[in-house]
C-alpha cells in the first residue's frame, strides 16, 4: 500500500516504523529536516521536506497515486487544508487527519466530501481519555481493551504472591470457575513473550493477558491477584483537554480533584465542570498535597504535556501515599523506565493512537488494532467474509487454520454473544475473531488470512 504520512512528529515517526516493518511504500513529510534525517536514516522510507498542505509538496511525495494520506502534523488546520487538496487535485481515495481541537468535533456535517473530506478523524485526546476511563473502572488492570463495542474486553494484570492460580497451570482455571469461560492469550515474562499452553505455569510478576465477556472480567482478575477496592476519590493534575474530558466522563460517579496552575483555566473549569473540585497550584508543591490529603487518593493521574513534571509529580504523590499512580509519558524511552516502579502505569498517547490508525491502514475488514506492552505485541479484532470456498477462515475449527508463527484466536464475537476459542470451535461469515499477535512480522500473513478469495464475488 502507498502511504504518504505528513507530520514527522511522535505520531507520524512511530506510524511510519510500525508501517514500514510491513512492506508498505511510505513516504513521510515535514519541515523539519532534521527530523526527517532521522527517520530516514533508520528507517526504508522515503522523506520530503516541506509545508504539507502544498500541492507541489503532496506531488512530489506521490499524492498523484498515493492509497492513503495521513495527515498527523501539529497543526489541525494544516491536517485539514492537506485533506482538502487531496481529495480536490489527486483524488486519493482515503484521507485521516488528526483533529485535536474540539470546537471543530462538534460541528456535525463539517467532515463530509462536500465540506472537509476526511474519511477518517482521530481525537488523540478522546483516544487517550477512554484509555484511563477504562483503568480507573478496572482497578488493578494495566491495560483494558474493548472489542465489538465493549462486548468482550482484554485486560492485562501483574500475577501477584498469593493469587489462586499463581504457580498453577493454565488449564486449571477452568476447575477454579467452572461457570466462566476465559482464555489467556499472552504472558510476558522478564519482558519476553509466552505462548500460552494448557501447561504453562504462571509465576508471580508475569504480565497476563486474558479475554473475557465483560461480565466476567472481574472475576478471571480475581484468579491473578488481590482485587484492588474499588476506586472512589480521583486527583488530576492537569487541567488540559485530557484533564477536562476526563473529569467530566468520571465526575458523576467519582469524587474528583484537577491541580492546575492557570488561573483563567482554573476558572473555565470551575464553570464548566459540574462536581469536579478545581484548586489552582502546582501538583509537585508538597505542602499543597499534604492539605488536599493526598494519602487518601485511590488515583492520582498527572496527564500534563510535560513528561518531567508528570514524573515528579507522580513520584512525590506516591511517596506521600497515593493507592495507585498513573502517569502520561509522551517521551516513548521514558516509557519503560518509569513504569512498574514508583509509577504505576505509564500511558503512551502516541501508543494508543496509533492503534487507532492502524486500524485502518490494514488489509481486510479489521475493525480495531491494539498495541500491547508499549508496541511489544498487537491484539486485532478482524471480521470474516465470504464462505468456506473463498476464506481461509471460514467453516474452519481454529485447529485447522494455519495462523502464522506468534498467533494465537482469543475470543469470536458473533451477533450478541462472546465465544472464548477452543480448538474445535468453527468460524462462520460475519464473526468478530479477536487474534493475538506476538511476532509483528507475521501481520501481513494475519491480514491475508481474512481476504476473500475472487471466487466469492
């Protein structure tokens, strides 16, 4: 597929890795040369320094025959201009921009072909705000995931000392819930990747990824560890975007706290949000977390844009007994050095983005793509069409579908109801088959797995 990626930032860099790796024609456009030096030079792409919203740039970048342009720059407008001129001049056939502000969201008709074509809008702010809103209703999860439209979830857990099933083999998860169905899709050990078998034993500090029916998530984290109580009083500190739309998602069923040091946004706050609690200071001022009672926060999330002050902050939170600490990390090396530590869960925003315009950058009918472990690992949700004659899925038991090296069939998703996989269960048109990807090299035969063969048509 031909890519040409405009923006050269976090985003657009970790975009063009992830594409590249996967045989794609990309071409990556900025103004910053350095940048691009960079990118060039670690990666097999081509890069054109320019303003990305000019005709003659998008040419000279292959805008005449390109498959897709994503506009990721920092700039909403320049996504939006870029867009335009596309659909106008090269009639590209699928557009994505990032649109963070959300006066331009709102507007309803405003991204149709006859307006501003964009087939495709990604809110990197709401991506990441339903990214926390998930962890603060899991407590005790590092990472939760919803397919077919929160029917089934993934949730990963640190195995804890004294969890039921620690030290025991996977299979006998089914004589511990004999009503729940479940299936562990992946377990990171030391940083490396487990396949798991019926008799893979899980040890305390593995990270286990495990599917579920929403309904029983809770009670398969129970296996794992010690459930957390329940979440009740939340700090942030940050009142941003991110702050603000969590805190009006969360505010009505948490008590709720944002630390923000501008005086203005504080008092556009105070008058927006409903129940929220708005002090005006710095969340690194120890006498002002010692007075908002900062030991008796079950979260305190530091979702400010700058990575430094949400590390100190989080630190001295949690040394002044804050329950849990999540932390948002734009900086992808400072990712896995803070987290497990002090800092609880480190957020990517560039991580979980990317998922999202992955999702529509692959081959065949997925629905939804997912980084897990920071990029280590993906989990798919793909859609099978056709019949037994031209899919390689479909009348087929999962033990008789050749899955690349690394991949594993979690859960199926058909009409309402969520179906863990078993080796005999059979795949019919219209599934939602939720995979598990270890080795990413092995994407492109995953996609392959879902074309439908001429023959249907």
């Amino acid at each position: 597929m031909k890519i040409i990626i405009l923006g050269a930032g976090q985003v657009g860099g970790t975009l063009a890795e992830h594409l590249a790796s996967e045989a794609n024609d990309i071409t990556v456009v900025d103004t910053d040369g350095d940048r691009l030096r960079d990118l060039g030079d670690r990666l097999d792409i081509r890069t054109v320094q320019g303003r990305a919203s000019f005709p003659t740039v998008l040419r000279q970048a292959g805008a005449d025959d390109a498959d897709m342009l994503v506009a990721v720059t920092n700039s909403d407008e320049t996504n939006m201009v870029a867009c335009q001129v596309a659909y106008t001049l090269f009639h590209t056939p699928t557009k994505i921009a990032r649109v963070r502000e959300a006066a331009y969201l709102t507007r309803a008709g405003l991204f149709d072909n006859d307006a501003i074509p964009v087939d495709v809008l990604i809110s990197p702010e709401q991506v990441v705000t339903n990214y926390i809103k998930r962890l603060i209703e899991h407590p005790g999860a590092l990472q939760v995931i919803d397919f077919a439209e929160g029917k089934a979830q993934l949730v990963a857990v640190k195995a804890y000392y004294g969890g039921p099933l620690v030290g025991q083999q996977l299979r006998q998860i089914r004589e511990h819930m004999p009503n729940v169905d479940t299936r562990v899709a992946a377990i990171f050990r030391r940083d490396r990747p487990i396949l798991p078998q019926g008799d893979t034993v899980i040890e305390a500090d593995d990270e286990v990824f495990f599917i579920a029916a929403k309904a029983n998530i809770r009670a398969v984290m129970g296996e794992m560890r010690r459930l957390d109580e329940t979440n009740k009083r939340i700090v942030i500190a940050g009142g941003g975007q991110i702050g603000e739309r969590l805190a009006e998602a969360i505010e009505s069923r948490y008590q709720v706290k944002i630390i923000e040091m501008n005086p203005a946004r504080c008092r556009y706050l105070s008058d927006t949000l409903d129940s929220t609690v708005v002090l005006q200071g710095s969340a690194s001022d120890r006498d002002l977390m010692l007075e908002e009672n900062i030991a008796e926060a079950d979260i305190f999330l530091a979702l400010t844009n700058d990575d430094e002050a949400n590390i100190m902050s989080s630190l001295l939170a949690k040394r002044l007994g804050a329950r849990k600490v999540m932390t948002i990390i734009n900086n992808p090396a400072y990712v896995d050095l803070v987290q497990g530590g002090e800092i609880d869960i480190a957020i990517s925003p560039q991580l979980a983005t990317i998922g999202t315009l992955l999702a529509h950058v692959r081959r065949g009918d997925i629905v939804s793509v997912h980084s897990l472990r920071r990029g280590a690992a993906e989990a798919i949700e793909a859609v099978a069409h056709g019949d037994s004659k031209s899919s390689k899925v479909i009348g087929r038991a999962i033990e008789d579908i050749a899955l690349p090296p690394g991949t594993t069939i979690g859960a199926i998703i058909r009409a309402e109801e969520v179906l863990i996989a078993h080796d005999d269960t059979v795949i019919e048109a219209g599934d939602h088959v939720i995979l598990f990807v270890v080795d990413k090299k092995q994407i492109r035969d995953v996609e392959k797995l879902f074309h439908v063969g001429l023959s249907f048509f």
